[in-house]
C-alpha cells in the first residue's frame, strides 16, 4: 500500500534543525566545526524567523558538511518551495529520493516538476510507486494528466467512477465542470455547477469561474446573481470590479482553466487554501508555491502564499509576493491592501498609506479602499485624514448593509477623539443601527458616556449586555466596573473590576481603576498598591492619554480625594449617598 503523504510532522523549515540537532558527532577540526556550527547556529536563527532566504543560504553549507543528512535536505526543500524556487528544489529532491525513495516531500517535489513540465508518463510513474498524496488527489491529478495526454473519455471516466462515493461527489463534480468548461462545453459545466444533479459547494475561486462561464453563455446577470448569493455584502475588489463588468453586460474570458497545468494549479490552490486554518503554514505553502509553479497567473494562490508568510510573520516575504500581482489584474487593489497591512507590521507607516493611496486614486469607486486607507490613517493617530477616508467610504454607500457598520464606528472612534461627540455618537447609533447589539460598539459608547456623566443608566444597560455577550474580555468587563463606580455603587465595582484584573493582569489602565475603586471603599493600602502596578505596566507604546501616569503619581502623593477636588470634579459618593443612589 502507498503511503499517504503525511511530512507535515515535519513541521516544515524545521525538519533541517531537527537533522541538525540530530547530528551525533561534530567535526573535530576548529574549522569544521566554525563552518558546521555556524552554519547550524545561522540556520536556527532563521528557522525561527522564517527566514527561507537564510535558510537556503545556511542549510546548503550545512548540506557541504553532511551531503548525505535526509533531514537537512528536506529542510533545503521547504526553503526552497517556500520561496518559489521548485526547479532549485528538484536535484535536491532527486538526491533525497535516491537516498530515500520512499521520502514523501523528494517525491511531492518530483511530481511537481513532472506536472509542471508536462511530462504526464512521469506524473503516472511517480504515482504508481509507493507514494502517495492522498486522499482524493491521486485520482484528480490522473484525470488531469490524462486531460494533457488528450484522453478526455479517461478523465471522465475517473471523474464518473469518484461520483459514485457521497464524499468525493462534490469535489469530483467540480472538477469535472472545470474540465468541460476547459474543453468549450460551457452548457454541461454549467449545468453541473447549478447543483440540480449533485450539491456544489463554492470557494471565491469556484464563483469565479462558474460566473466566467455564464459569462460565456450570455448569462451575466445570473452570474451577477451567483455573486451576490455566494459573496454577499463582499469587501473583495477583485470580486466587486468582476460584478461590476458582468452587469455592465461585459463579455468575460473564461480563463480559469487554459490547461491541464492550470486545472492542476487549481486543484492544488483549492487544497491549500481549505488547509489555511487547520493545517502547518509550512504545508499550505507547499500546496500554494505548487499551485503557482504550475500557473504563474493564478493570483489566487499569490495571495495565499502572501498571506501565509504573514502568518509565519515574514512580512518582508509578503510584501515581495504581494508585489508579484501585475497592476493590470483584478486582484491588484487586494494585493495592495494585503501589502499595506504587512508593510504596516513592518512598521512602515507612511510606505503602507502610499500603496493605499495609489488604489484609491485609481479606484475611487471601491468603498474598501478607502476604509483600508481611513484604518491606516487611524492607526497613526492622524484623526482628520482617517475621517476624510472613511467620509469617502461612507459617500460611496447607495443602501445600508449590517457589514458596515465596523466603518460607521471607525470613524465615530476618530470623530470622538477630535472632540466631535455629536458626529461620533451619532455613527455610534448607526452602527448599533446597523449591528445591533453589537458588544465593541456597546461598550465603547457606554465608556464614552460614562466618562461625559452622561445617560449613566442606558451606559450601565449597554456595558451589561456588551458583558453578557464577552464575558472574558477585560477591557469589556473594566467598563462596566467603572459605570458601577461612577454612580456610586462601590461594593459591585470591586467586584467587576477585581475580575477586569484577573482577565488583564498588567493592564496599567485596569489597574488604575481598581485603585480608585478600592480607595472609594476604604481599602487605602491595596490602592496604592494597585497604582504602583498601574505606573509599572507603562510602556512606550501606552496611550498616555488614556493611562495619565502623572496623575496616578499625584494620587499616590495626595489621595484620590484631593486630585478630585484639585480638577474640580465630584467628590466620592460617601457610603451614605451611594447607598442611596
């Protein structure tokens, strides 16, 4: 029986650190061991970083060292693979398979090559051997190779035998649709992905090629149709400027599918990306790298490398592969956007605001664009552009949508920091409008009214239902301790912000406020203690606005009830008149 392909316990990048640390004995020579060691030390560091560039750089002297190490090989292929390079990675696979015939990740990387050069008599070697992929792959990737080998009767046939078991229905479907529709038989593919003989789930790269062939059979408002069913209320550029050129009555290309390469790219894409949240981000980018190896044009699997090497938190790699995405596609805004956010981490404020700014002067009519844009602007404090970009977006809506209703509270947040409360809490009242009970929303507005002394009944109603529907978020529970003790009920704040604490132990803000609640009920030395914690969780990056340490060093100085009265406010409810209240 083949093995299935299951490397994933290697864990990627790290199968070369584990040969590594394998290793029984160390050269004995000081210049062995400066160029073995070295090599491994530089080699973990970029483990760690992901790294593939050093990686390559540093498994390769490391593989000089120990030409026949199965472990480093494999991990010289993930570099490799992780960086595009398949055709580097396949003399290294050769070797690894010599040495190890059976090793999944050599034969996963041969079969690549083999697919990516359309050699379909070695795709059929490769898979009669004892490898394996797995699952449903072995057979779609035959009936693709016999697709190149003009053997359509024997593709259909593989198709039709998959059929026949209720699992592999759907998927065998599909990928039959997309063969027809490769073939010109717009009419069966199309009559196949209506799901009336066999139920067709559909990924984004499933709606668009099922609208590409409507498309083709003049049928673009039931593509519109399909989008607006399958991609309600979506964000996606790409699919929005698709919609937008089928109800304009645009002919589209199917191009989804221009060879048996590219139904490969797809079948490799469509696992990969079903594999994002669930598997090693080391194997969804083996399944991605794939997929573009054998179609550079298929953006989507662009976009899934970009976005793993964002997860591995290698967002100079993102930025690169983003960059990748030709001006001239669909997916353009979206890489750019993409880009941006990883720009953004790479703390790069001011080259992320640009990328967005060049799609939006190329794009004014995308909403997202300048939502991403109004978002940048907001996380750089720069509250009166962030309002201009989100003023744009909100301009661009013909009719509400519960989904923006994260947009009408972005900028109320940015309208309330320039001091215009009556702007902000009315976006406040529309997102809730438009998201009812929505607990962000809820409590930001309930804290913001606590603060003013405001309608302190509706905030303690709002901060309690946005409690009830996040009972462990901190910050959440914080604003409901603190309505408690502005309106004088001290006993229930201690309670609530005692638990605000424990969720956000060194919080300088939460503990802040559970110093002055203590103190409100006579508890002076936890109070205290409670603001030296307070004064030692600032950092550099504290809202100093938010957490005013000078202030909590007056009160250490003086007592809460003298900065009270030093600012004019209210003096503390004594027990008496909170009682009553």
């Amino acid at each position: 029986m083949p093995t299935s392909f299951r490397f994933i316990r290697a864990a990627g990048c790290s199968a070369l650190l584990a040969a590594l640390l394998a290793t029984t004995t160390l050269p004995a020579s000081a210049q062995d061991m400066d160029g073995f060691t070295g090599s491994y030390l530089a080699a973990r560091s970029a483990d760690a970083n992901a790294d593939f560039k050093a990686l390559v750089e540093y498994g390769t002297r490391a593989l000089a060292d120990r030409p026949d190490n199965a472990g480093i090989m494999e991990g010289l292929l993930v570099a490799h693979i992780g960086l595009g390079q398949i055709d580097m990675a396949v003399p290294v696979a050769r070797r690894l398979t010599e040495l190890s015939p059976s090793n999944e990740l050599g034969q996963l990387v041969l079969l690549g090559d083999a697919m990516g050069s359309e050699d379909w008599a070695g795709v059929d070697r490769i898979l009669s051997g004892d490898f394996s992929v797995g699952g449903l792959m072995d057979p779609l990737i035959r009936a693709w190779a016999a697709i190149g080998e003009g053997k359509m009767s024997d593709a259909l046939a593989i198709f039709d035998d998959l059929a026949q078991d209720e699992v592999a229905a759907q998927v065998s479907a599909f990928q039959k649709a997309q063969a027809l529709a490769f073939v010109g038989d717009y009419e069966g593919a199309a009559e196949i992905l209506s799901g009336e003989t066999v139920p067709v789930t559909l990924n984004r790269a499933g709606v668009i090629a099922y609208a590409q062939i409507l498309s083709q059979l003049e049928r673009n408002q039931e593509a519109v149709a399909l989008i607006d069913e399958q991609l309600p209320e979506t964000g996606d550029e790409e699919i929005m400027t698709l919609r937008a050129e089928l109800d304009a009555g645009k002919p589209i290309d199917f191009d989804a599918i221009r060879s048996p390469k590219d139904g490969l790219s797809a079948l490799f894409y469509n696992v990969g990306e079903a594999l994002a949240n669930e598997a090693s981000p080391s194997l969804v980018l083996i399944y991605a790298r794939l997929s573009e190896h054998l179609n550079p044009d298929n953006v989507g699997a662009t976009l899934l490398t970009a976005a793993v090497f964002e997860n591995m938190g290698n967002n100079a790699l993102a930025v690169e592969t983003y960059d990748q995405i030709a001006d001239d596609s669909r997916a353009w805004p979206q890489a750019m956007m993409g880009k941006a956010n990883a720009l953004r981490r790479m703390e790069q404020p001011e080259e992320a605001i640009a990328a967005l700014s060049q799609v939006a002067d190329r794009f004014p009519e995308l909403s997202t664009i300048h939502v991403a844009l109004g978002d940048a602007y907001r996380y750089e404090e720069d509250w009166a552009a962030s309002q201009a970009a989100y003023d744009d977006a909100i301009a661009l809506y013909t009719e509400d949508h519960p989904a923006q209703w994260a947009v009408y509270f972005a900028r109320g947040i940015v309208q309330e920091r320039q001091d215009l409360w009556t702007e902000a809490e009315a976006d406040f009242r529309k997102a809730l409008e438009l998201q009812p009970g929505q607990p962000s929303v809820l409590n930001y507005l309930g804290y913001s009214y606590v603060e003013k002394g405001e309608n302190l009944d509706e905030a303690l109603d709002m901060i309690r239902d946005a409690v009830e529907a996040r009972p462990n978020e901190g910050y959440i529970v914080d604003s409901l301790g603190w309505v408690y003790y502005r309106l004088g009920r001290y006993d229930e704040a201690v309670v609530e912000m005692e638990k605000a604490v424990a969720l956000m132990p060194v919080d300088p803000v939460v503990n802040d406020h559970l110093g002055d609640v203590y103190w409100a009920v006579g508890r002076v030395r936890e109070a205290e203690f409670q603001w030296h914690r307070a004064l030692s969780f600032v950092t550099e990056d504290s809202d100093l606005d938010e957490v005013k340490p000078d202030r909590i060093r007056r009160k250490l100085e003086v007592g809460l009830d003298t900065v009270l009265e030093e600012e004019g406010a209210e003096p503390l409810l004594t027990r008496e008149r909170a009682a009553a209240n």
